[in-house]
C-alpha cells in the first residue's frame, strides 16, 4: 500500500515559514534557526519529491535561512563594554515576518468583510454580457507581492514598516474610509493611476498603509485592476467596469 502525500499551499516563502513557527508554537523573537531552517528544507524537498515548481523566491529564502545558521555557528567574539553589541543575524528576518503577518491578518479580515457581504441580500444581477470587455490577465498579484511592493515604497521614503500600528491608522488624519473615496473619486477623473501618484511627497507612514488597504479592499471587492509592470514595480490602479461592489 502506498502513501499519498499531500502539502499545504503557501502564498510565498514568509507564509510557508510563518506557517512553521506557528505549528511549533515557537517564539517568534527567537527563532531556533536549525530546526526551521531544517524544516523548510525538508518542504522544499517535498515539492520536488512531487514534480512542483519551486519558485526563484523559495530557493532565495532558503539560501537566506542557511546563511543565517552558518553566521550563528560562528564562535561569538567577545564585544568590549563600550562596543555596539552585534546584531542578531536572525533580526532582519524577524522584522520581515512580523510585517508579513501584520498584512496577512488585515487581509484576512477584509476576506471576513467579503463573506459577511456575500450573506446580505442584494438585487440578483441582470445579464450585462453585452457590455463586457475582453478581460485582461494581470498575472499573479498575492498578498506577498502587494506587501513587497509597499515595503520597497516605505523604504525609499526611510519608513520602517515593521513598526507601522494598523489600528493607529483610523485615528490618523488619513482613514481607510476616506483614501478608498479618493481612490474612486480619482478613478472617475482618469482611467488608471498609479499608487504613487495617490501619495504626497511628505505623505506619512499611516497614511501610505491607509492608501494600501484601500487598495486590497478595493480589489477584494473587484471594484478596480491592479497590475505591475515587473514585480515590485509601482502599482497601477483602473476602475472594474464588470462585477463593481462599491
């Protein structure tokens, strides 16, 4: 008798290696490298074992966490009393990770705001086949890429994103509310824009993130497209003449 294995579907190496410290229950400021390290290995050895494609940014992932174990296994040199303490090689990856599950939570509750809209009753919709366009493939745009993308714009601005409060945003003089109607009265004046255009040279951290969430919102509700032109690159937004929520 033989045995199927089945794996789970991770949106990106974060998710994979979230999924994995959470299952451990393990402290997240506190990573033991080579039991994660040896983990997402053996995953990875999984998805070939079963003719996968292991994308570029797994591979780089693990090349990070073996760069991260062999910096570990370093002997520690003993710092003087007035010597900056070296930085943990694992602290970067932590930063990443905490960010990472920040918007993996605000896109879950925005897939919560769609289910509970999908319970109400709505006017059943009439048949617009007439009007539609030829749909165009905008590739894949997941939760991961979308963050990378924003953290690159945060970055450039000198914004740290792992330490931005979602819950400092409504109070913020930019809410989610009043960027998603920006966004549309934008929408209603020119046919696409880009994300950066929406953003002010002085914009704040809160505001950058209200304006992201407004996006994902948005998006969840097929109100607008969202494409890129090359990953990371700046996001352009167009109204959804077919299947609008808002």
């Amino acid at each position: 008798m033989g045995y199927k294995i089945v794996l789970d579907s991770f949106e990106g190496p974060l998710d994979l290696l979230l999924s994995l410290i959470e299952k451990q229950k393990i402290d997240i400021y506190d990573i033991p490298i080579n039991v994660i390290t040896e983990q997402y290995l053996d995953y990875i050895e999984q998805m070939e074992i079963l003719n996968l494609e292991v994308t570029s940014d797994f591979l780089l992932m693990a090349a990070t966490l073996l760069q991260i174990k062999s910096k570990m296994l370093l002997p520690k040199v003993k710092v003087e009393a007035e010597e900056e303490e070296e930085e943990d090689p694992r602290e970067e990856l932590v930063r990443r990770l905490l960010a990472y599950k920040q918007f993996k939570e605000a896109a879950a509750k925005l897939r919560n705001y769609e289910e509970i809209g999908l319970k109400s009753f709505t006017k059943p919709q009439e048949d617009l086949t007439q009007f539609e366009e030829e749909e165009v493939d905008l590739g894949p745009l997941d939760v991961e890429s979308l963050f990378m993308t924003l953290n690159r714009i945060l970055n450039k601005r000198g914004l740290a994103v792992e330490d931005f409060d979602l819950g400092a945003i409504r109070r913020d003089e930019y809410s989610v509310k009043d960027c998603t109607e920006n966004i549309l009265r934008r929408l209603e004046d020119s046919r696409t824009i880009k994300f950066s255009q929406l953003l002010r040279a002085d914009s704040s951290k809160n505001e950058i993130v209200a304006y992201f969430l407004s996006v994902l919102e948005l998006m969840k509700a097929k109100t607008i497209l969202v494409e890129q032109e090359y990953a990371f690159a700046d996001l352009i937004i167009r109204k959804n003449e077919i299947g609008a929520n808002y």
